[in-house]
C-alpha cells in the first residue's frame, strides 16, 4: 500500500486563502511571497439531483428483448463418444426424447430474454437504445416507470454507431430532447436505467473526458463519466442537470465485469444524427470517400518534411471510388474538407458521413509539399472485393533481395513486387509493426518495383536529409504508411 505523506496547507484568516510559495527579505527581515488565487465566478454548491430525476424518469424505459435460442448441439451425437463413455447414454437417449417430441433436433426449443434501458425521444413514442441491446431480437417490449408493458417495433438499427429506434403506439408519451450545447469535462451527469434488471435506478457523477475513441468503430464520439453504469444499463441516458439528454450509455470499461468509475456514453450531438435518419427512414445513409486512411504521425510528418503533425494520409485510394475518380493518389494529406479543417482519421470519417450521397465536397490536400483542392462527388459504399495476402517465397534468390540494415529490415523481389523477406528483431521496423510478407508499395512516394528502386529511393531520402523514410505497405486488401527513423541509412546488396 502506498501511504501519501501529510501535506501543511495554510490558510489565511478571513475571505481569503494563499500558499507560501517563497520569500523575499525586506531590511532583513523575511517576508512571504503570496501566490494568487484561483478565482471562479460564483461559488460551487453540490447540486441537488431529485428535480431533474423527478422530471425525466417517465422518459425513461427498460427494454426487454426476446431472442430465439437453440439447443446446443453436440456435433456427431453419441457417436463420437467411445463405446464405454458414461455420458454415451445420457445423449442416445436425450436425443431420441428431442427427436420425438420436435421431429428434428435443430428446431428453436426456447426464448431467452435480455435487459436493457431506452428513452422516449418524442410524444408518439419513438425510443432509442442501443443497438447491441436489440441485435438477434425477435420481440421487444418496453417497461415504463410505472411498471405498464407495451409490445414495441424496430424502426431501424446503425451497428457502426450501436444505436436503435423502436416505437410503440402512443400519443402523450412523455419525453425528452438531446442537449443543444456541447457537454463539458467535469459537468455533472445523471444516469437512469435499468441495471441487473432492477428498473428505475439512478447514479450520478462528471463527465470525466470527451471525444473518446474506445474502438467500436469509425464513427466514434464517446463521452467518459463516472456514473455509475452496469449491465443493463446500456442504451439509457445521461442526463445534464437541465434534464436534458447528453449521451446513450453503451459500454464500460472493467476488469470484473462491473462498475469501476469508467463509462462511455455515445455523445448527444453523434447520437442526434443517427437518431433523426432512423426515424425518418429507419436507416442511416452516409457519404462515401473511398480511401483507407491513418494518422499524420510525427515520423511521417518528418519523413515528408512538414511543420505540423495534422490531417489524415491517404494510404490507398479504392477502386471505382469516388476518391479515385477525383484524382486522390496513396501519400495525399487530407487537411480540409470545405474548409472545415481535420485533425486526423476520426474526424474525416465523420465529416463525410455527416454528407448526403451524391454531395460535391472540396478537399483540401497537401501533394509533394504543396496545397491544392479538389473537387470530390461522393458516392454510396459498394461492396468491395479482396485482394490476396502477399505470399513470401521461399525460394526466390539472394540475388533479388536488399537488405536495409540500418532500418532493420530486408526486401525481396518477388513476382514483379518488392516484399519485407525478414525483420530485425529490436530495431526501428520491428519496433514500427513492419512484418514478413508485407508489400512494399513506394518509398517517400517514390512508386518501387525492383531492388534497385528500393536503394535509389533511400539514396534520395539521404540526399534530401530527411529524418525518416516512408514506407506505403500493403498487407492484403489493407494499405498503410509507416515512417522509419533514418540515420545515415546504407543499403547491402544481397
């Protein structure tokens, strides 16, 4: 345990307080130096939570949803038991009882029911929840605050932003509203639900972060609180003391499976969007780039000798894609999109969802060190086909390969394509996530076909004094850049 050692703090008498923070000698005699305060604008009382509560509880619902369970099979039946098993018995004849009574084994023989929490977003009884609370859902019924049941519909499902509407007949529902103005770090939060199927409980706490990416998918925008949130709970608001909607409850981070003070909420403002568009058409329809993109890191900012690590590098611009069409090429740094700059990935992704299909947008791009804009009319995701993994051969001779040694990696040359043949265990490509078989599109733009690309391409990068290399990689039908710290690299000839 680790015990904290005791800190004096001084108060000064009256309406004020300082802190020592020094001295200063005045005709010898020593005088405190006084650090200013901090001020606030009023001062903070804890807020009371039962009006809020009182206000927005009949808007909150559980939600119970029935799936179709079946039977667990046991592949291969008694038969793959041996002879003298002693369950061997115990399966011939449960087997034959479940063949009787059903005239075929794999037939549904139970519904299992899961809990979640939802809200009322309007008076004719729209209500949103999540979408891994209805996934597999047969048959949805809410639970009100007064303990009423009513049968419920799926009005439309997004499983890329784990939201969900269902609707149920009514037409004097109370409800309520997602928050207009964005939420604060240490704002109180009320959460309502309905944990462990208990109904109707509250917690309370702060907003405790904002803009979290937890992962899930691309369109990540999460709050973190602290309130307390549990199984159950998912797909319940958090309130704002206004009683007003400021996140959708959807996951929590804990080691044990319950409550640790982390909780993620998917923010009012993603959560708005998605919401209107179920409702309206019960589906989400979102704009399409068509590039694979990643982070302008600060080794790649390096390598491409840029001031600032922002923006978004196209890793590859996808086929009959809208991107493509426009021009877009693999090393373009997407900084803008109509003039509303992008920091990075996430929010390019959500910047162009946010169009409608068929919307000319302008981009932003740096190429070969210099800005220009192009013009992109953006399209509906098709599906996309597969490109085969890169295969090392074994086989391919000595003669065809590179070794990058100060990078810690070799090259081989292979089917008309230049692929990582070995990685230095510790060294900078090792260290970068760089593995066998990946494929070597280009290097710091230059497009590399051959061996002797490779070494003309680094001999470039130490004329032009750059930091770090950059890499294209491709790795199956994914495309990545990677920024290699360069240090009077030299290269062998194997």
């Amino acid at each position: 345990m680790t015990i904290l050692s005791k800190t004096t703090i001084s108060l000064a008498s009256g309406a004020a307080a300082f802190a020592i923070i020094g001295a200063a000698t005045i005709g010898g005699i020593s005088a405190p130096v006084l650090a200013k305060p901090v001020a606030i604008e009023a001062p903070q009382t804890v807020p009371n939570f039962a009006d809020a509560v009182e206000a927005v509880s009949p808007a909150v619902v559980s939600v119970k949803v029935k799936t179709a369970a079946r039977p667990a099979s046991f592949q291969g039946g008694s038969d793959a038991l041996p002879q003298d098993h002693p369950f061997r018995r115990f399966f011939d004849r449960e087997f034959r009882h479940d063949n009787d009574r059903r005239g075929r084994r794999d037939a549904p023989r139970r519904f299992a029911t899961s809990l979640g929490s939802g809200f009322f977003v309007s008076a004719d009884g729209y209500i949103v929840t999540n979408n891994h609370v209805i996934d597999q859902g047969t048959e949805f019924t809410v639970v009100l605050n007064d303990g009423e049941e009513l049968d419920a519909t799926l009005v439309g499902a997004d499983p890329k932003t784990d939201l969900a509407v269902l609707k149920v007949d009514t037409d004097d529902q109370p409800y309520v509203s997602f928050a207009d103005e964005p939420s604060r770090v240490g704002e109180w939060v009320v959460a309502v639900g309905n944990p462990f199927g208990l109904g109707g409980t509250v917690t309370a706490g702060i907003i405790s972060g904002m803009n979290r990416d937890i992962g899930s998918g691309p369109y990540d925008d999460f709050l973190q609180i602290d309130a307390a949130v549990n199984k159950g709970n998912s797909g319940g608001p958090a309130f704002n003391l206004s009683g007003e909607v400021v996140g959708v409850n959807t996951a929590i981070f804990s080691p044990s499976g319950g409550n640790v003070g982390i909780a993620f909420a998917i923010s009012a403002r993603a959560a708005n969007e998605v919401v209107s568009d179920l409702i309206d058409s019960g589906s989400v329809t979102r704009g399409w780039l068509g590039v694979q993109i990643q982070p302008v890191t600060e080794d790649i900012a390096r390598s491409l000798n840029l001031d600032d690590a922002q923006g978004t590098i196209v890793a590859e611009a996808q086929g009959d894609s809208p991107a493509l069409a426009a021009g877009i090429e693999a090393g373009d740094i997407i900084t803008a999109v109509d003039g509303k700059v992008i920091e990075g990935p996430r929010e390019l992704a959500r910047v162009i969802a946010a169009y409608e299909p068929g919307k000319t947008v302008e981009l932003t791009i740096i190429r070969d060190g210099r800005e220009r804009a192009l013009d992109v009319n953006l399209g509906t995701l098709p599906g996309g086909d597969r490109r085969a993994a890169v295969e090392l051969n074994p086989e391919s001779g000595a003669e065809n390969s590179v070794e990058l040694a100060d990078l810690g990696l070799s090259v081989i040359e292979q089917d008309g394509a230049i692929v990582v043949a070995d990685i230095v265990p510790d060294s900078a490509a090792a260290e970068k996530g760089l593995r066998r078989g990946d494929e070597i599109v280009s290097i710091n733009g230059l497009e590399v076909d051959a061996v002797d690309s490779v070494g003309k391409a680094i001999a470039e990068a130490i004329a032009d004094e750059r930091k770090a290399v950059l890499f294209q990689l491709r790795t199956g039908d994914r495309s990545r850049f990677v920024a290699l710290p360069m240090d009077e690299t030299k290269t062998n000839r194997g």
